[in-house]
C-alpha cells in the first residue's frame, strides 16, 4: 500500500531561561505531522522538532572560542538516566576531536557543556547502565567514566567507526565494526568490582571475529531487543542483521544508512547524506521515512557547502523521542536566531538574528512525538 500524505506544519515557543548576564533568545519547535505507509499504523505520526543544542560560534566554551571549533559532530548518545547527551566532534584541538557532555537540563549551550574530553576523534559513542563511555575511535575503543575523566579501559583496533555495548548473560559484551576490514568484532568485559579491567574477544567460532560478505563500509552497529547485531554500511547501500552466534546474517537494502538506534520493536536509521532517518521493523521491512523541516528550523537543508548528514541517532526509550547529530549542519542564510545575544547580534527587518553575520553549526536535533490534532488528508 502507497499512501500520500500532505504535511501540516505548526509552530511552538518554548521559553528558555534568563539572567541578568545574557539573553538565551527561545528555542523555536516544528510540529511536523506526517502519515508513515504502511497498513499496521492506522494513525498518523507526529514529531516536534526543535534544536538541541548547536555550537554557536560567536561565544566560547570552557574559555575557548568556537569561532572555527568544534565541526563534524559525528557521535551522539544518552546518558542512563537520560540527562546527558555525549557528542563526538571530529575537528577541534590542532586538528584532532572533542567529545562534549551536554547536560540536556540547561538551555544555554554554553553552559549546557559541562565537561570537554579533547584530542579524540570518536566516530561512535554507546553507553552503558553504569553511565560509561564507549568511544569509537578508529585504532582504538577508548571507555571513559561519565564525567570524561578516567580511562578505564582501551580497546585495540584498526579502523572501528560503530561500537554498541549490551548485556547478555550477565557479562558485559562490546560489538563493533572494523570498516577497513569488513568485519564485525565481539569483546567480553573484564571487570572488578565497579571497574572495568580488560576486554576479550570471545564469540563467533572464538575469535570474536566475524566476515561479513559484500560489506564495504560497515559503519553504525546496534544490538536489537531480540539481541541480535544491526550493522550500517554506508557504502554498500545495506544494513546487516546477525544472531549473536554468528549466525543466520541476512541484509536489507537502505540507501546509505550511517547509524541505527532501536526504540522496542522499531529501528532508526540515519541516511548520512540522504537527511533522512528511515525507520525499520524487526523483520527489515521499511515502514516509514521521516524528513526533517529544515525551513521551519531555519537550518540550511544541505548543510555547510552541501556536506550537512544526519549522523548518530539517540533514541529516547519507551517512544519518547530521540536525538540527532546533524553533521556538517548549519543555519540558512549565514544567520542564526538560536544562541546568546552579543556583539554579533542585530535586528533585521525587525526580526532578532542573535548571529545577524554567521551562521552557527553542528545541530544536534530533537524530535518528539505528540498526538496528531487531525489526520492528513490522503490523496489517491
């Protein structure tokens, strides 16, 4: 069944906080209302999008200007409790990375950055139930403790750009993807007491090393509620699905898929630069699209010269939401209403540009869903 669904676009203001030092100019949220196809979904998803959290570059964080860095915000993941958002740059500190703790409770940007681990380039994030950090960055699986602060345990590597924590038996297991080689990678923790103390490869025929046929850049990697391994291959226009044996891999086609996350029986994926976030059931099959309203935003739909993806996704569980890493993104027209008010701020035709020269960069964006208040209209 095709179905067409014509879109209804809305608009709210959600008030920020004030002090007397600054003003944070109000998060503006888009209701996008859009029917999914598919015959088992009677009625119509709704989302309200609204920015995050963006890099605003006329200020500075922890006292360094943001003017030039951080870029390419790739990494994305929720903390366990759902307070926090960690974020993986890939330029920033001499032309190495960051990744950022974002305290999802502050509305000012600046001050929602309540820690900055630098000189890492972490293509990936997952994190567990005790609120470690699990940072894929490429030679290594470094895991840090929530605050950023202490290593616990590094992970050799080749090239890894998805990495996905889980518990099976008790133990804790790390799944990641080795995009050079095709392959996909088992570790069982080691630990003591609270502190993890090793990894070892364990698992499909011992080596924990599996071959995955006809793959060509496995990216993003997520374990399903069934326990079985997701795998995105951007290049190969594939995502994968295996058992945790090894066992039964099968495949699905999806037009460059770049991070999966689960939300129950349903997955998002992100579609890199495609800027779309499909949605998949258990068995594969597609059962909706979401696009986001770049406009109503005021974000530039194809990002920083057309480079803008949409990267790592952050569900929030129980159908809650979730987060998005808009790599590459920016705002249109080399302005921005989000931010603080400055020295950079003006009106113009009387409306507030808090950047009335630049644009600010890297979105993260958030989508909730909300009750449809009418059905789209269906157009045969």
């Amino acid at each position: 069944m095709k179905l067409h669904a014509r879109t209804a676009i809305a608009f709210a203001i959600a008030p920020n906080a004030m002090s007397p030092a600054h003003f944070v100019f109000p998060r503006r949220a888009v209701l996008l209302l859009g029917l999914l196809a598919v015959a088992h979904l009677s009625a119509a998803e709704a989302y309200k999008w609204s920015v995050q959290y963006l890099i605003d570059n006329s200020q500075a964080a922890f006292g360094r200007s943001q003017r030039v860095f951080p870029r390419h915000n790739r990494g994305l993941a929720l903390s366990a409790d759902g307070h926090f958002l960690y974020a993986a740059y890939h330029q920033s500190f001499n032309g190495s990375g960051e990744v950022r703790k974002i305290d999802l409770r502050i509305a000012d940007y600046e001050n929602a950055t309540v820690a900055v681990l630098p000189n890492l380039r972490a293509k990936a994030i997952s994190v567990d139930e005790e609120g470690r950090v699990y940072l894929a960055c490429g030679a290594t699986i470094e895991i840090y403790d929530a605050d950023l602060r202490l290593n616990e345990c590094t992970i050799q590597m080749q090239v890894c750009d998805g990495v996905a924590v889980t518990r099976e038996a008790g133990s804790l297991v790390v799944y990641a993807t080795e995009r050079d080689a095709h392959t996909l990678k088992r570790f069982v923790l080691q630990t003591r007491g609270a502190t993890i103390t090793g990894a070892v490869p364990s698992g499909f025929n011992g080596d924990g090393q599996l071959a995955i046929p006809h793959a060509m850049s496995p990216r993003g990697v997520a374990v399903d509620p069934k326990g079985r391994i997701w795998i995105a291959d951007v290049e190969a226009d594939k995502i994968f699905r295996v058992d945790r044996s090894g066992a039964n891999l099968t495949s699905a086609e999806i037009k460059s898929p770049m991070a999966i996350a689960f939300d129950g029986n349903r997955a998002f994926v992100t579609r890199n630069v495609a800027r779309e976030i499909s949605i998949l059931d258990l068995n594969m099959r597609v059962i909706g699209t979401l696009t986001v309203p770049w406009e109503e935003l005021e974000l530039a739909p194809f990002g920083n010269n057309r480079t803008g993806a949409l990267a790592e996704i952050a569900v929030v569980p129980n159908g809650n939401g979730f987060y998005v890493a808009n790599e590459g993104g920016q705002t249109a027209n080399q302005k921005s209403t989000y931010g603080r008010t400055d020295a950079s701020s003006a009106v113009i035709d009387g409306k507030l540009y808090t950047d009335s020269f630049a644009d600010d960069n890297e979105p993260i964006l958030h989508a909730t869903p909300i009750a449809a208040t009418e059905a789209p209209e269906n157009n045969p």
